[in-house]
C-alpha cells in the first residue's frame, strides 16, 4: 500500500475550507486565492503549475506529474475550487469557513464538495511520485466554476488540455460510490408572442398565457412519453420534464392580455435520451400551443448524460484501488446532476469517472461536513487507482 501523508491531507483540506471561495464579486469573493493556495503547495512540491484564466479572476491550475518511469498513460485528477454560498448564517451551528473538527468530522463550506476531494487527489498524485518512478503522468487539474456554468471545465476543453488524456477522476462527493454514470440536464427557455389586448375585448388580442397552460399540459405528456420510452435507469433513475419558471403579464394590468410570456423548462435525462430531440420536441409542442402565438425555443444548458463502462480502464482501476483499500467491494452509483466530469467526457472525449469523501445529499447544504477517516481513505484509494491505471494493473 502506498504511504500518505494523513496529517497534511487532512490540514490541507481544512486550509481550503477556510477560504470562502464562491463566486461572489460583490462579497470580494473568487476562487482566486483557493487556487493560489493549490498552486502554492504544488510549487512547493516542485511541480510547476500552469495558471489559466477561465474567467477573469476565477483561474484553472494545473500541473503534470512526469512518473520518471517510461512511457505510459496518462491520468487526469480534477477537482474543482469554487464552493457554493454559505447561505443564511443561522442555519449553521459551526463557522462555514472555520475548518473546525469536531467529532471526527470535519465542518464547513466546501468540506465535502469538493475540498477534501481535491486535497485527496494532490496529495495522493504526491504519495506516489514518493512512492518511486511510475510511467506516464498524472495530471492534477483544481479548475473554477463547477457550481454555476463549468466556464474552468469548458475553458480546459478549449484550451485543448484534455488532449492525451486517458481517464480522468473526479473527486465530487459520492458517499464512496463509483459512480461512471451521470444524468444529463437541458434547460430551456420558451418565449411565446401573442398580441397585446383590452382584457374587455380579448378577441382582439391573442393570450400567450392560454399557450402556457397547454404547453405546461403538453409537457407532462412529454414526460410520461420520455418515461415510458427509457425505463428508470438502476443509478439514475426517471427522466424528468420540469417546468421551473413561468413569466407573463404584471398584477399592476389584470385588465390587459400581455404579448409575451415564458415558461423555463429543466429536463434531466438519463442515457439514450438525445437532447436535441428534446428540445426540438418542445419545439413543436410550444409551436402548435394555440390561437396564433409564435413560440421560439432557447437552450439555456446542454450537459448530456455520461454512460461510461464499468470495464473502462479509469473505472476499473478505481473499482480496484477501492477492493486494496477498504476491503470491500465497490459500490457503483450515478450522479443525479452534472459535474465538470460531463464537460471532459462529452466535449473533451475523456472518459470519467466520479468518486471522492463525503455524503452524496451533505453538499450544498448547512454544516456541511466531511468524515476525517474518509479523507485520508480516499487518499490512499486515489493513490492506488493511479497506480493501477498507469501501470496497467486493473484486477
Ligand atoms: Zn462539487
């Protein structure tokens, strides 16, 4: 088994969490100095970041770990070093931005997502550049803005950094889970444009808000159709069609047919689902909603649903690491949102696999907190994973 440093995992994490870094500018708040923090410990490693601006203020830091051992794969670690905010402070019973261990567990904003997973991954990464020469690389990735629209991940992909890259980690919380399958999220945006009128002579006008009922009638069928035709996946369970937002007309004129309305809709699917298919079925649902109303269809988010084998080296690898670890056999799983892992698998053809300390249903909310016997575990099951994937011992 390879030795990790236990102490400076946990004591990394804890520094993390101390730096509030969502992505507030009003607050003074970026992921800059969580990132600056990493950079900081891999230079002191000897590694040599590279910083890349996502976004002003919010960078991607990234450094390759050459193994010193030949040719060989290479592997990709990802974490993310945004968090979301804190929230309404009277919820909590411990400073978010604390770092406090108390009970074994440690507290605070960003303790399981993903801050104890992304100090899991450096410090694994290091545990076996000590260990001695290993072929091919590891490529330990912190990138910005996973919680809102995944610019670092996008930004990476463009910047053609996943090239070459055979398998990528990513340390989001999944309560130990394998989790190689993750559900798609489209969201969209139906305008509807009817004619403004008196409430007094309607025949006059026509109702973008009579189209929004049979729309949002139109898409429960949707639902049970999408349903009925992909069965509840064994991780991710049902498709969903969700109207979330619905906008038309102001209380101020009760007596006026508005010309506009919008209903947002968030569909998650599971694979086989085509998102274009989707949405051009809204499309047409919206475009036959009634009386002459034109409808015009924007996507908001497109992040398909990844399905990536369990056989896939990064996957097995991992399932691997997990069984000379704990000792018991893995448990695979599916991630019910999205992560930057969609964003490397879909765009950036790698393929991903998600797994990392903390409770799947912890993040995002108050007194968050990540188990300290979990970190150090998910360490040394990173560290073993790598191993395995660079030299090619996958069972
Ligand atoms: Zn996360």
């Amino acid at each position: 088994m390879i030795e990790v440093d236990a102490r400076g995992v946990v004591e990394f994490t804890r520094a993390l969490v101390r730096i509030p870094s969502t992505n507030d500018p009003a607050r003074g708040r970026s992921e800059q100095p969580a990132a600056d923090l990493v950079a900081a410990k891999m230079r002191e490693w000897g590694w040599e970041p590279s910083v890349y601006e996502a976004a002003p203020g919010r960078p991607n830091v990234v450094a390759v770990v050459e193994g010193g051992g030949g040719d060989g794969p290479t592997l990709m670690f990802e974490g993310h070093t945004d968090v979301v905010t804190e929230g309404d402070l009277s919820e909590w019973t411990v400073d978010p931005f604390g770092g406090e261990i108390r009970d074994g567990k440690l507290w605070g904003r960003g303790s399981a997502d993903m801050k104890s997973g992304l100090a899991a991954t450096l410090y694994a990464t290091r545990a076996l550049q000590l260990a001695g020469p290993f072929p091919g690389r590891i490529k330990v990735c912190a990138l910005a803005d996973e919680e809102g629209l995944m610019l670092g991940a996008h930004h990476f992909v463009a910047e053609g950094l996943t090239a070459g890259v055979d398998g990528a980690i990513v340390a989001e919380p999944e309560a130990g889970e394998i989790c190689a399958v993750a559900k798609g999220a489209l969201r969209l945006r139906v305008d509807l444009t009817g004619k403004m009128a008196h409430g007094a002579m309607p025949q006059h006008g026509r109702n973008p808000v009579e189209a929004v009922g049979a729309l949002l009638t139109a898409l429960r069928a949707l639902q049970a159709e999408l349903q009925e035709r992909h069965p509840a996946h064994e991780h991710l369970g049902e498709v969903y069609v969700t109207p979330t937002v619905v906008r038309a007309g102001t209380e101020e004129q009760v007596n006026v047919i508005p010309a506009t309305a919008s209903v947002f809709v968030d569909v998650r699917t599971v694979p086989g689902v085509s998102h274009d298919d989707v949405a051009a079925r809204v499309a047409a649902l919206a475009a036959v909603s009634r009386d002459g109303v034109a409808a015009d269809v924007s996507v908001l988010v497109d992040r398909p649903p990844v399905d990536v084998p369990v056989s896939t080296p990064v996957v097995a690898a991992l399932a691997a690491a997990h069984r000379d670890v704990t000792g018991a056999e893995p448990v695979y799983g599916g991630v019910p949102g999205s992560t930057d892992g969609t964003v490397l698998t879909h765009w950036g053809g790698v393929p991903s696999v998600v797994y990392g300390p903390g409770g799947k249903w912890i993040a995002h909310q108050a007194d968050e907190y990540v188990e300290v016997d979990e970190i150090v575990r998910c360490t040394r099951v990173f560290a073993e994973a790598a191993r395995r994937f660079l030299t090619g011992t996958l069972s």
